[in-house]
C-alpha cells in the first residue's frame, strides 16, 4: 500500500485524487433495483404484500434517477467549492508575491544606500556602529564593501564578531549553502 502525503498537495491535485474514488463508492452504494413480476393470488387480486412489491418494483427506476441527480448536485457543488477555494488561494499568492517582490526592492536600495553611508566612513566608526546593528545587515555592508575598507573596519571590530561576520560572508559564498531561505 502506498502512502499518499496530502501536505504537499495542492487543492487541484487532491480533488482530482478523490473525484473518481467518490463517484466509485457512490455508484457501489446505490443498490440495485429490479422490477419483478406481479403475482395474483388464487382470485386474481393483488394481496397487501404484493401490492407493496409491486409499487416498490415500479418506483425503483425514477428513485435511482432521483439518487443519482441528488448524487450529480452534490458533487456539483463539491466542485464549485474546490473552485472557489482555488480562486482564493491563487489571489492570496499572487498578493503574496507581490508583496516579496515590492520587499526584496526596498532591501535591495536599502542596501546599496547603507554602503554607500559606509564607504563614506572612517573604518573605527563604522566598526562600531555595524556592531550595533543585526548580524546579518553588518555581514551584508561589509560584502558590498571593497577588500580593503572591509579589512579595516573588521579589524576595528570585537574579534568574536567580525569573525561570526566572515562566517556569514564564507558561508554565503558556499555553492553547497541552499538557496532556499526556509
């Protein structure tokens, strides 16, 4: 038996994977129903029993089209259901991406704005400040730095912290590093 991970599924994939089992086991629930022949008794008159017999064989047919069309609008709004849902969650991603992209743009001129304030500054003081600062932001001014102003203004810095930033910058130049942030 294989398992089957619906965690990584997307709405559309797993309505496809349920669709034909559902109209399966529906189609196997429904019971098959035969008209039979009406029997008489000795007089030629129907008796109760037969006359239940009789009804129940001759609704048989228009009871199942009644399963089925009941059957067919349930799985019609199944369906609109999925749809709507899908509709949604393409909207929220779409949203989604465009807010990351309208992000990634601010951090980008963010960035090269914090350098070019950097570049600008004796390497004692921007050591200090970039020490103040998140890890990760100091790692990334000191990246865009040239060799030479990094080299100072690392060297103006604590030694555990500007070796956690050439840590940062090492491993950010690492081809085996993963390129997705999750």
């Amino acid at each position: 038996m294989t398992k089957i991970s619906i965690a990584n599924m997307t709405v559309a994939e797993l309505a496809k994977r349920l669709v034909l089992p559902t109209a399966a086991i529906v189609m196997l629930t429904i019971p098959g129903a035969f008209a039979q022949e009406a029997r008489t008794s000795a007089g030629g008159e129907l008796t109760s029993e037969e006359e239940i017999k009789q009804f129940c064989s001759n609704i048989a047919e228009p009871a199942r089209d009644q399963r089925y069309l009941l059957q067919k609008q349930e799985l019609d709004k199944l369906r609109a259901d999925v749809d709507s849902r899908m509709a949604e969650m393409t909207k929220r991603r779409d949203e989604y991406q465009d807010w990351l992209k309208r992000r990634n743009d601010f951090l980008k001129q963010a960035e090269a704005g914090l350098t070019d304030i950097y570049k600008k500054m004796k390497p004692d003081a921007a050591a200090q400040q970039l020490q103040e600062v998140k890890i990760e932001v100091a790692a990334a001014v000191i990246m865009r730095l040239n060799a030479t102003q990094s080299s100072l203004i690392l060297n103006e810095m604590d030694p555990q912290k500007a070796a956690v930033i050439a840590n940062i910058i090492a491993s950010a130049s690492d081809p085996n590093t993963s390129k997705d942030p999750s």
